[in-house]
C-alpha cells in the first residue's frame, strides 16, 4: 500500500503556515503581550550568520550538544527526497565548537548505528548529561512508513538512551497516535516535564503547545497549555531554558514583527504571566523560530528565513553580554564550603577554592587553558609519540574563586540542575577536588578535609640546545644528593621544561642527557619554600649538522607518529565529539608551532565489524579531523587525511581472536605521521 506523506513541520515553513486553523475552540488568546524592553545600547545584542552550518537548504532547530550544537537539515545532496517538496529527507548533523565557543563545521549523526528509516529526523532534545534523548522522526515501523485512519502518514516523539556501546533502539512515547502528529519536544532541566506542539483533535489552532509529565509509570497524558499560550494558528518550536521560561514560536499573537515571531514566557504554566515578543533583532518581517538560549543566558540560536540569508532557512547565533531582559532567573542554593586540618580537624583560612564547570566526560569546559599537552616516547615504538592532554594543577587554573575565612569557610550559591568540580588547594596541603551535581532543593553543606602534603622542595629548569635556539624535548635528568646519593629523575616536556618535588634539602648534582648531545651538569640547592630554576644548554655532538640536531632536540623527526589513542569515537559514528576536538585542539597547537610540517592525518578501527564499513568508516573520521583543522586555520595543504579501516591493528586483536574491549579500543586511534617537520615557531 502506497501512503500519502502529509505536510508538517519538514515542509517550507510558509506552507505549514498556510495550514487551516481547524480547531474545535476557537477562542482566541487574551493575554496581553508585549514587545521586550530595548538593550542597553552599551550592550547591544549581536547576531550574525552562523555560516559554518548552513547551506542552501533549510538548516534549523538547533539543540546544545556535547559542547556543540546539533541541528535539523535537508543538506543532502542524493538519497531519498519527500514527495511533497521535492526536497530532501531532513536530517541531524553535529557541529563541535570551537575554543571560542563558535560551531566548527557539522559532520552527520545518527542516534543508532543501525538506523532502518530514511524519512525525516529532529527536532532532538536532550537531558541535561545528554545520556537520554527525545526527537520527531516520521512515524514508522521497522522503517517502513505508518499510516492512520486517512491514509496519511504524521510524527511522534521517540525516546532513546546512550548505552554501551551505543543508542539503544528508539521506542515512542504514550501520548503518540497515528492520526495526529506530536513533535518539536523540549525537556524541562530537571528532566520531569515534557513540552511539544501536536494537532491533537480539541485544541485552540492548527499546533498548539502541551506538556507532559513524568510519573513513577512513566510518561503522562498530553496536557494543552491552554489559551493563555496557544492561539487559533500556529505554536511550534517550544525550548525551557534551565531558569523554566519557556520560549516558542508563533504566527497567530496580535504583538508581532511579522510572519512567525519568538515570543517567552516565564511561567508557562501560569495565567498571569505576560508573554514577551522578543522583538529585534531576534524577530524580523520573515520567519523566526527555533530558539534556544545557554544556562548563562548570554549566548544562544534561532533560525530565519529572512533576508540575506545562505539558504531557505539559517540558524543563526546571538551573543547577549548582559543576558537578555527580562527574562527570569535560574533557582540557586545556598553553599557553605568549610575548609578543615584531615588530622586536627581545624579550619584552615585562607584556602584557594576554584569552582568550574565540568563536562560529562571530564573535561572542564569551554577553557583550553586548563589543559597543557605533551608528546611522550612510547616503550617498544622507536620513532613513536603519544599525545597526551595534561589538566593544569590548581594553582595553574587562574585566580580562585573564593578564600576560605578565619572560621575556614566560604559562602557561594550554586545554580540548580547543574554540575560544578570544587577544587581546594593551599600550600603545604595536597589539592583536594570532588565534583557536585545540584539536585536538591535545600542548601548544600561541603567539606573539604585537606591532608598535609609529603615533603616537596620544587625545583624546575629549562634544557635547550646552544647555538639552534630551540628546546630539547625528552631529555633525561638525574638529580643526586650529594651527601645520600639519592637519586631523582625527571624529563623534560615537549616545550623543553622540567619540575619535580626533591625529597631532602641540600645540594643536588643534576645530570643531563639526551641522545646527539654531550652530557651536561647543573648543581641546584633544595630548600624549604625555595622554587630553584635551572637553565642548561647541550651542545651537539661534534661534527653535527642542524638538519641531524633539530630533530633530536624537538623529539620529532621526518617519519615520526603520533598517535592519539584517548580519542574515543562513539560506535561506529565518524562525528568528533568533545574527546575528539580537545585532543584535535592540541594538534593544532603542535602544527602552529611547526608552520611548516606536513601530516598524513590516519584513522584507524578495531577489526570487529564488517571490513568495507570499518574503511568507510575511517576515512569519514579522517576527514572530519582535517575539516576542524583547517577551519581552526591549518593550510588544508599541510593536512592528507587518509583511512586505513582494520588493516593495521597495533596489537594481536584480529578478527575472530578473543579479546577484552580495552585491547579493541587500542585500535580505535587516529595517528600523525609526518611527512616534513620544517623550521620550529618558538614559544
């Protein structure tokens, strides 16, 4: 049997316009809106194009992802096209942002590996660790396209959830029906109500807003958000931002800049709550919708199809230094931080407390300068380094956030639903750190218990090379005390330095080598609160040449790898998450300060799965890696992207050869083989 593919959301935004207005209520809405106060012309809300996702087609219904951003768009250029339009199936791409928080380029997502519909996908909306997930995909079973009473085939809202090692199959939420549609869904930050626009028969218009609520079985019935909210035409593209204002999108308001407008309201389950026009510059003459705005109201997304646009519809991006007005703000709790001696139990003043914001895989985010990278040796692989991004120590992440007092404690208000990592230091204690989901209405009582730290008398230097002007990286130092003989060694990073802890005071004997110099020795005293610093210089081996030297001093040589094994790619999916570009990031900083090396960039998988996909498979990844780069900067000359598929496995794991998943993950990898490594930028 043939469907008949009826028209909603994924048609041109001006048809769905057109659709009648068949309600069975026909009250029309009787609040009273308004348009938003003005900015602070000092502070004026900027928005621009965010061209590095959109292309001719429409691209909209951004949604916050893993430290980027994930969209809806009818980009593809073959495949399956809907009936209706002409267009293509619209579907989700990834973009990861960048360290200034913009999208880089998009690559495709898809929830589940094993995805059997090519019919239309998103909007997606996401819990707040992104472990579950809501999206609109066209009704179907298995693939094949449903149909109801009239022969026309709608949209429900699905559920699925990030397992090991993937999505697991999408099921549809209870509120769903083949005869009506249900779709653009919006989770509330403590994940317990549910907002989307549906054409449910009794509502006030052609899509009006409702909620759902979850219980101990499950998900609810479809409440309507009532006339306040829903108006005789269209409501769609609902967003609750973590301070519960729900933003939507509507052409049926009498307050309007024209065509469909984004309008908030603050209580959306409440009458009295005005409903605001977000007026200019968020709102044009044209289509506006989409919205979406981050947990410090500052920064955010919308899509248009107004002028000047790249395609049919744009997302664009809008930066609000000062938030915007008006809008209401996120429930906070109290925080008493106290600071105490582990053994005598006293406060300790004057502790350095950091509060920042984690990511769900560890990373601290949105700040490249917590992180430090270094290229180590690795044992058995001559000629082979590994990446490996190193978290700063707490005094090297900035000024603290607050000082514990006399009393050793520290007032601070955390903002609810989300996370933060408390780090405590203070010299003569070791750093104590513990990361804190706010999931509690009552006030939040932390303690800090600080062990005193073993004996350390820091020392650190700088090895380089005389005459070249670079930093040898790699070099071994032995630092003997002179009257026990104990020995401490210590090598010094890719940027040529070294520090360490030296147990004793007294006089040490450092001894330096590194392979195509002469041996060098330095003498450092320890003492207590001293921090010596050394600076070494090796001459070359007589009769070397630059050309032998430099590369011996940088550790890196013409026919060098790199590999980057703690990028950790999700199953069988090619898109860079946060692991991925922060580890990305960092080879970006190695190729500047090489502005002439060369790479072939090589991805490599494990050897279960099938072989053609497994090449596909890594050459996507590949070429992912190359587009973040060269969008970061990198001359796309210097950069091969090339994939190798199962083909060079680094250990035993082959295929039909019993192995855990940690030995199969070391296959998973991308590698950095250089091809030229010319002239070093110094530092």
């Amino acid at each position: 049997m043939i469907y008949r593919l009826t028209l909603i959301i994924f048609l041109p935004l001006l048809m769905l316009l057109a659709l009648p207005a068949s309600a069975q209520n026909s009250s029309k809405s009787k609040s009273k809106d308004r348009f938003r106060d003005k900015n602070d012309r000092n502070y004026p809300v900027r928005v621009t194009n965010a061209k590095e996702l959109n292309m001719k087609g429409s691209d909209y219904a951004p949604a916050f992802y893993d430290n980027g951003l994930l969209f809806v768009s009818s980009r593809a250029k073959h495949g399956m096209r809907d009936e209706s339009t002409g267009d293509p199936y619209q579907e989700l791409f990834v973009a990861p942002f960048d360290p200034n928080g913009d999208p880089a380029p998009p690559s495709k997502f898809n929830f589940h590996s094993d995805k059997k519909s090519n019919l239309h996908e998103g909007p997606v909306t996401f819990s707040r660790d992104y472990k579950v997930a809501y999206f609109t995909r066209t009704n179907n079973d298995d693939g094949v396209r449903k149909a109801g009473k009239d022969g026309l085939s709608r949209y429900k809202i699905y559920r699925t959830q990030f397992g090991r090692p993937d999505w697991t199959p999408p099921f549809e939420l209870p509120f769903n029906s083949n005869d009506y549609s249900c779709m653009h869904p919006t989770l509330s930050a403590d994940g317990n109500k549910l907002f989307f626009a549906s054409d449910m028969p009794g509502g006030f218009g052609g899509f009006d807003l409702y909620v759902s609520e979850k219980g101990p079985d499950g998900w609810g019935p479809a409440i309507n958000l009532g006339s306040h909210i829903n108006t005789e035409k269209q409501e769609l593209f609902p967003f609750v931002s973590l301070s519960g204002t729900l933003f939507f999108a509507s052409n049926g308001r009498p307050v309007t800049k024209g065509g469909m407008d984004i309008y908030y309201i603050n209580n959306p389950l409440s009458t009295n709550d005005e409903i605001i026009n977000l007026d200019e510059p968020f709102n044009s003459p044209n289509n506006d919708h989409s919205f979406i705005i981050d947990d410090d109201s500052h920064n955010g997304f919308f899509a248009s199809d107004r002028e000047k646009g790249i395609g049919k519809e744009d997302i664009y991006r809008f930066i609000a230094e000062r938030g915007i007005e008006g809008l209401s703000k996120p429930q906070v709790n109290p925080v008493n931080i106290t600071v105490l001696d582990s053994k005598t139990g006293q406060p300790l003043q004057g502790a350095a407390i950091r509060i920042l914001q984690p990511s769900d895989d560890g990373f601290l985010g949105g700040n490249n300068e917590f992180y430090t990278f270094d290229l180590t040796p690795m044992q058995d692989k001559p000629n082979a380094l590994s990446l490996q991004l190193v978290r700063k120590g707490a005094d090297d992440l900035g000024k603290p956030d607050l000082l514990s007092n006399a009393a050793g404690e520290a007032l601070t208000d955390f903002t609810r639903y989300k996370s933060y990592l408390v780090i405590v230091s203070m010299h003569g204690y070791m750093s104590s750190e513990r990361l804190i989901s706010v999931d509690t209405e009552n006030e939040m009582k932390l303690k800090f218990k600080m062990a005193e730290a073993p004996p350390c008398l820091r020392t650190g230097g700088l090895i380089s090379a005389t005459g070249f002007g670079t930093r040898i990286a790699n070099a071994t130092i032995k630092l003997v005390h002179k009257i026990t003989g104990a020995v401490e060694s210590v090598r010094t990073n890719w940027s040529g330095q070294f520090d360490t802890c030296l147990p004793l005071e007294g006089e040490y004997v450092g001894y330096v080598h590194r392979d195509g110099f002469k041996d060098e020795n330095f003498t450092v005293t320890a003492v207590k609160d001293g921090n010596p610093f050394s600076e070494v210089q090796l001459r070359p081996l007589e009769g070397s040449t630059i050309e032998e030297t430099m590369p011996l001093a940088n550790g890196i040589r013409e026919g060098s790898v790199i590999v980057m094994d703690k990028i950790f790619f999700e199953y069988e999916k090619a898109t860079l998450n946060q692991s991925a570009v922060r580890n990305l990031d960092a080879l970006f900083e190695l190729l500047k300060r090489y502005p002439e090396m060369e790479i072939e960039l090589v991805s490599h998988t494990e050897t279960r799965g099938d072989d053609r996909q497994n090449m596909e498979l890594t050459v996507e990844r590949s070429k992912n890696a190359k587009t973040y780069l060269v969008y970061r900067g990198i001359d796309e000359k210097r950069i091969s992207a090339i994939g190798k598929g199962e083909t060079e496995p680094r250990n035993g794991c082959l295929e039909g050869v019993e192995c855990t998943d940690e030995q199969h993950q070391q296959n998973n990898r991308l590698e950095i083989r250089i091809k030229k490594l010319g002239r070093i930028q110094e530092p």
